[in-house]
C-alpha cells in the first residue's frame, strides 16, 4: 500500500474541483485501513473516508489523508430456495455490480441501475428508485469501527432504515468504514413498475 503526498482529488469526485490532499491512499483491505489508522504518522490527521465521490463538494484543499475505499470482490455466498445471497466489496462500482447481477439473472437491482457511487454507500442512503429501496434487498452489511479497530455486523433492523436514513448518517456518522454489504436477491427477476422519482444523493462515505 502506497500513500501519496499533495494529490489531486480532482478525478476522485463528480464535480471535478481540483482539491489538493496533504495524502492520499487506496485501500484494498481491512488490513490495510487497520495499517494506517496504527500508523502514528496518519493516526491523529483529519481524514475522509471516499467512495464514487459522487456526493461530495470540495471546497478547499484537505490538510489530513484521505482513504479511497477500493475494497472489490464480488460472491454468490448462500443461497436459499428462493434467493441468492451476493456479497460485494464496498469499492465495487454501483452500476456496474446491478448489471453484473442482471446479467446472472438475479432480481432485486434492476430499478436501481445508473445510480452514481460505490456499493459501499448503497446502505448508508438507503438509496432508491422507481419504488425499490436498498432495505427491500437487503441481508447485512461488515463495517469496521475506526475507533475500535473492529469488525462489526449490521443486519437491516440494526441499519435503522428511512427514507434515504440509515444509522450511519446519525448515530454512527463517521464511525465507521463499510467492507462488505451483502444482497437477497430473487432467483427470478423481475422488474417492478415506475412509482417514485430516482434519487442520486449518495453518501461519500462507503
């Protein structure tokens, strides 16, 4: 793991705003994170937690390390009669993990394609569209505490789901890095009827 010093987070979020960070680092790993956050030379700096950068506006330059969360992976890991249970790492693109579930013949993502961002932030915004919610697919996701320096699980009652609310936004707003979220998805697909407008606000932290 490499971390870099006065880097530019212009391709790192939607806007384009050419904002400097003192440094800067791709994760691939808990281990990696963990690394850092013992690390006395990091451990005590401002820092933020990226994911697609589609929520984000910089509005000056970052004196602090900022952790690009590029956790990928992507595994059938159980299935039941009826559904598959998919786990993806947090850094796994959105659109592109709904068309590679789409295209196994999984049902569950299909309204929710095109939405900007990482998997990492689905179930911080509990993001929706066309009348599907992430809390309508959702099995449980892996957060590491930042604090504790631990794993922890979160299943969809403990993820306290509202409209585009999780537990993550209050009670747990930067306390945590999202590694895995894992989906129920339907063996067979099915798309369900335009009901609401599709809403893009992602959370940067994922």
């Amino acid at each position: 793991m490499r971390v870099s010093e006065n880097v530019s987070l212009r391709p790192y979020n939607t806007f384009g705003i050419d904002a400097t960070a003192r440094y800067f680092a791709s994760l691939h790993s808990r281990e990696q994170l963990e690394t850092l956050l013992l690390d006395p030379k990091y451990a005590t700096l401002p820092r933020i937690i990226l994911g697609g950068g589609s929520n984000i506006l910089l509005t000056k330059d970052f004196d602090g390390i900022v952790l690009k969360n590029d956790i990928k992976g992507i595994a059938s890991i159980r299935e039941d009669h009826d559904y598959i249970y998919v786990k993806a790492g947090a850094g796994e693109n959105w659109h592109q993990f709904v068309q590679d579930c789409i295209a196994k013949g999984l049902g569950g993502l299909e309204n929710l394609s095109l939405i900007p961002g990482n998997v990492g932030a689905s179930p911080m915004q509990n993001i929706g569209a066309y009348g599907v919610e992430i809390k309508d697919v959702f099995h449980e996701l892996e957060a590491f505490h930042l604090r504790d320096r631990e794993i922890r699980l979160f299943d969809r009652e403990a993820c306290a789901f509202g409209y585009r609310e999780s537990v993550f936004k209050h009670q747990y707003k930067e306390q945590f890095a999202i590694l895995h979220v894992t989906y129920r998805l339907s063996k067979s697909r099915s798309s369900i009827p335009a009901t609401a407008p599709l809403n893009r606000n992602w959370s940067a932290w994922a």
